[in-house]
C-alpha cells in the first residue's frame, strides 16, 4: 500500500463503519488488516472480519464456542486426509478468503471449511498467494456450518452457493452446509449439499440429514476418500468424558518397524509421521 494510500486510510473510523457505504478494495483491505489485532462492535455483536460484495463490507460476527469446534474438527478430518493421502492440497477456515469475481466485480468470500488441490495451488503467483490482488482463483470442495431453524434461513444459503459460490467461472463442485444445534437441550444435525452437474450445467440441492457424507457427484469423487465423519463432530462437542487411554498402558510396538512407544498418542503419531505420510523413494 503507497503512502498516500496508507494516509487516506488511516482516516477511516473503525468503530464507525458505515454498512451501506462504498468502499474501495483498499479500504476493504486496511480495515481487516487493522481488525487483525483488535475487535468491533456492530449492531451490538462483536466483529474482526470482513468480507467484500459490490464495494460493500459484509461483516462476520464471532460465533459460539461449539459452533467454532465444528470447523475446527472438520478442518482437521479434511486436513488429515490431506495429508494421509499425499493430496498436498490446501485446507482453509474462515480467515482464508478468495476472490469469486461475480459477473466481473470483486466478491471476497471466506467459506468456514475450503479445500482447493494441489493442481491449482502449483500454478499460484505471489500475488495470488499473499494478497487479493492477483488473478482470481476458488477452491473446489466448501462447507459451511450454521443452524438452521427455518425455511428463511436455508434460502439464504441457497441463495449463496448458487449465485455466489457456484456462480460462473468459479471453481466449485461441491458445497456442504452442516447444520448443527441444539433444540429444547437435545442436539440435532442436518447436512445439506450443492452440486455442480455439467451434464445439465446446473447447481442441484440435497438433503441428507445427518450422517456421514462422501464427496461423489454422479459417481465422481471430488475428493477421493475422504469422508466427513458426523459422530466425531459429536464428539468433538460432546461435554462426556471420552474412553481415553490410561497413563499407565504398556508400550505400544510397531508392526512396521518395532520400535516401542509409550501410550497411544506417541503411537499413533509415529505412524502417521514416518509410515502413513512418509513419500516412498
């Protein structure tokens, strides 16, 4: 950013955004920088960050402990399979936006859960990689995560991943939307999914209720392998104690190369680090 730029933003008011004036991409860029290290309040609900649709700022408000641990464990079942299955693809949560470029204006979105694969990732220049500022590029696979309670707010993510996530020239072929919540004190979960079918060039929805989910769109896996778990979602969440392994288990060997550990954590670690992801030479 010049100095003069830097000048001219500086004098933006954060604790008094205006919701429904124009911004620049500057502007729009400065402010989520300087939210980096600090919080707003708008509409009373508390705001660090930003996205950018039309010139207009669309702020993200915190969300609930829980709901927060349902991203993060479905960025960790994605991020595993990254790994195990030597993808070298790229996982992102709500702090890694991309530029979806609807119909030739900037649209900065930040899905909850992103992943986009290693043949795109190559390809990226420095400017792609560090600002908005390069070509536009999307991932492929998204999730969303929400409650939904009524018919008004599952058109509003409709609305969303058809016209936004699946809009022309995006990269897209699957989107999920994972509902979970609590009504009257009992937990309940939906998962919803949008399509890309190129036979017909057209974005369809599913409802799936809840239980695990494939990533297959007409026999074609997206991501090959890959399975979101739903019952460790409810784990992730649960507030029972889970079946840990005690302290005190004997070494544990491993059938690959004999070495011993003590406890399934080391174990497991080992496993994953120098069997499961190690490349073969």
């Amino acid at each position: 950013m010049t100095n003069m730029s830097k000048v001219y933003c500086e004098k933006i008011d954060l604790e008094n955004i205006d919701l429904k004036k124009i911004y620049t991409f500057k502007e729009f860029e400065y402010i989520n920088n300087q939210l980096k290290t600090r919080t707003i309040q708008l509409n009373r609900k508390s705001v660090n960050l930003f996205e950018y649709k039309n010139g207009k700022l669309i702020p993200i408000p915190h969300v609930s402990n829980a709901r927060e641990t349902v991203v993060s464990e479905i960025n960790r079942q994605l991020g595993n399979w990254n790994l195990e299955t030597h993808q070298n693809g790229r996982v992102t949560s709500s702090q890694g936006g991309f530029d979806f470029n609807i119909e030739g204006t900037r649209t900065i979105q930040a899905p909850d859960v992103a992943f986009t694969p290693s043949q795109m990732t190559r390809k990226l220049d420095e400017l792609q990689n560090w600002s908005f500022q390069g070509q536009p590029f999307t991932p492929i696979f998204i999730v969303e995560v929400d409650f939904i309670e009524t018919e008004a707010q599952l058109q509003v993510f409709d609305d969303r991943f058809r016209n936004e996530f699946f809009a022309l020239g995006t990269s897209v072929e699957l989107g999920f939307l994972v509902s979970i919540g609590k009504d009257n004190n009992r937990l309940v979960g939906n998962i919803h999914s949008w399509r890309w079918c190129k036979n017909s060039n057209t974005v369809r929805h599913y409802e799936h209720g809840w239980r695990n989910m494939d990533t297959s769109v007409h026999d074609w896996q997206i991501l090959p392998g890959f399975i979101l778990d739903v019952e460790m979602i409810e784990e992730a969440i649960s507030q029972q104690d889970s079946d840990s392994s005690s302290p005190d288990d004997d070494d544990l060997k491993c059938p690959k190369c004999c070495n011993l550990f003590s406890g399934w954590h080391n174990f497991l670690k080992h496993c994953q680090k120098e069997h499961a992801l190690k490349r073969r030479t």
